[in-house]
C-alpha cells in the first residue's frame, strides 16, 4: 500500500510585511507534495476554504492567516485555475461578512481579483450522503458541490470540544447554521466525518503560521509556529498536524472515525513526511482545560449537555477572566446549566441560572 504524502515546510516570518516569503513557504510545502499541477485542470473552478469562525485579526491565531490564503489562490492561477472563490460562513452569531473585512480576507480577495462568498447566504441544495451514519442528507451550497476543486486552509487551533481543530473539522463551516448547531446533538465528530464523505478537500494546507493554544477556537494565545502542513489527503494532514501541536492524533475523535471510514491514512507508520521532521517542529500547544470537573475543582458548578462551541467558549472565557481577577466567589452561589439538550437538574446548589438561548424555553421562575 501506496504511504500518504504531507510536507511540513517552515517560514520564519509570518506577517503582512513578510508576504513573500509566506508564498515561498506554501509553494516548497506544495512542490514537496508534487504541485498544484497534480489536481488541478486548466479554467477549474477552485473554491479555498479557510477558518473564518468570527471577527478576529489573524495575529490571534482565530483565524487562517489571509497570506497565506493569498498565496494558495495565486499557485491555484499559476497552476491554471480559473474561477478562484474564497468562501466560508462565520461561526453561528457571527457575520460572515464583518469577518471578511477583520480578518484581512477582503483586502487580499481584492488584491489577487479571488471572488468571496458568504456560504450562510448563497443558494443551497440538499444532497445525500449514501454512506452516512449519522446524516444521510443536508443542504450544502450550491457553488460547493459544483466547484471542480476544494483547498480548504484551516488554521492550526485547540478546540473546546476537541484537542484540536483542524481541516476535517474546517469543513463544517460549509454548513447553515442550523445544520451546524443540529450537529452537536447528532454526535459531532461522526457528522464531520459524514460531511467529509460528501465535500473532502481535494487538498488541505494547514496554516500553522500563527495558530491558537489555550482557550481555542477564538479567545487563547497565538502560537508563533510558522509552518505549513500540506497534503491530498486531508486525514494525513490532520495527523501530522496534531502530532506537531503535541496532540496524540488518536485523541481527536473525528480524525479516528474518518480513517477507520475510509477518508484518509491516520497511522504516522504509513505516511511519508517531507520536507522538515516532525520532531524538527514539534511545539506542544496547551490544551482547553476547563471541562465540568475542573470547575468543580474551582468551586464552579456547571451542568451542560449538547452545547456548542460558542456558550462552551463564552462559559470557559467568564471563569478564566474572573480566576485571574480573584473573583470566582462571584460564580460560587449559583449552578449554570446550558447546552442544547440540557434540561434542569432536578437537585442543585445555590440558585440556577440558565445560560444561553437554547435554555429560553426552561425561563421561570430561576434567573436567565
């Protein structure tokens, strides 16, 4: 059996001023691999999908550096590409459209004439995944499933639901928001893993430029890494990428599901890493602590089931900042429950408070 293919290449500078040599990093880490040439036909349409999950700058590590967004639609053109689109939906709550312009993606996509495209707001159509376990249809934009190529360019970050997330996970940021909040309570990393079986990059280049420790996805520390991860199978990039973060690879659920499902090679003995070694790169990224035991350990009392990213953030981020003020005594009276299917514990300590928009229907007589 034929071993995957991921190149790891290095760029010590990582900013705007250092564009070029950006470009120069994403173009040795996608010879390594073999060239845009590889998959892509002269007057393709080629979609690039970067992490656009809320209005951060991209020195935050939030989101994926818009240079290097820049350089992989430039090799797209070079490779003969013809329509290139920058496309992706902000996370739920957030707009699209605000994080284009913060991020830096609008000014690059007008430098470089990429079009952009808000995927929460372009025409969808629902198809089905014949081999889903958990999803077996759901609406997917239409200029997804008709576009010849797809580049997804996520940002290397920890993740509050996750130890990391990297491009398998990017790709539900195709999803409409209420498929993106419906897959927290199907079971999130298969649904992934489903909508992979349907939209796999055909390429995934791991912006490790500036990544994101901590409080991941969009409040931790930014990580001057400066890689670049690249590969055809999106599942072996994914690997190598947890493995520089210092992340197990076996950890991260949805990269198990999606190699023992057939999408890609998750087995470090059975990929072929060029350009620098792992080891050569490796820089262990803090992990997202703040789960129901460690608040108890702080004298928090949380109760959640089936929340999503943004109240987990929201909830993490208030305990973080009220610990380094010494003000958790503030938090010490109450219970706070949240989570899609959260439903009021019928025992609790102190007063309940109900926290987030999926626990309206429970507003009464506690505070909300």
């Amino acid at each position: 059996m034929e071993k995957a293919i991921v190149s790891i290449a290095k760029c010590e500078k990582t900013d705007d001023v250092h564009s070029k040599a950006i470009k120069e990093t994403v173009s040795e880490s996608l010879h390594l691999i073999g060239g845009l040439e590889t998959i892509v036909c002269r007057g393709d349409t080629i979609i690039v999908k970067p992490n656009l999950v809320a209005p951060y700058g991209y020195k935050t590590g939030a989101v994926t550096n818009p240079y290097v967004v820049e350089a992989v639609c430039e090799l797209a053109k070079d490779a003969g590409g013809g329509r290139i689109i920058i496309a992706d939906g902000a996370a739920v709550g957030s707009r699209t459209g605000e994080v284009f312009s913060v991020s830096g993606i609008k000014v690059v996509a007008r430098k470089i004439g990429a079009e952009l495209i808000d995927l929460k707001n372009t025409q969808t159509i629902l198809v089905g995944i014949s081999n889903g376990v958990k999803i077996r249809r759901i609406r997917i934009p239409r200029i997804i499933m008709e576009a010849n190529i797809i580049i997804n360019v996520p940002v290397m970050k920890t993740h509050d639901v996750f130890p990391a997330t990297l491009g398998l996970k990017n790709m539900k940021g195709v999803l409409q928001e209420n498929d993106k909040k419906r897959f927290h309570i199907w079971g999130l990393a298969q649904c992934i893993v489903d909508l992979n079986k349907l939209v796999l990059p055909s390429l995934t280049v791991l912006d490790g430029t500036i990544g994101m420790e901590g409080l991941g996805p969009t409040r931790g520390t930014p990580v001057n890494l400066g890689v670049i991860i690249s590969s055809f199978d999106t599942v072996a990039a994914d690997t190598v990428g947890a493995s520089v973060m210092g992340i197990n690879p076996g950890e991260i659920e949805y990269i198990k599901l999606a190699s023992e499902q057939g999408l890609g090679c998750a087995d470090l003995s059975r990929i072929e890493v060029r350009g620098r070694k792992i080891e050569e790169v490796r820089r262990p990224f803090k992990r997202v602590t703040l789960k129901a035991g460690e608040y108890l350990k702080k004298g928090i009392k949380v109760y959640e089931k089936g929340a999503c990213s943004g109240c987990k953030h929201t909830i993490e981020h208030l305990v973080a900042n009220l610990e380094k003020e010494g003000k958790l005594y503030l938090l010490k009276p109450y219970t706070i429950m949240f989570g899609q299917t959260v439903a009021p514990p019928a025992t609790y300590e102190g007063k309940l408070i109900k926290f987030g928009s999926c626990t309206k229907k429970y507003k009464g007589k506690d505070d909300y």
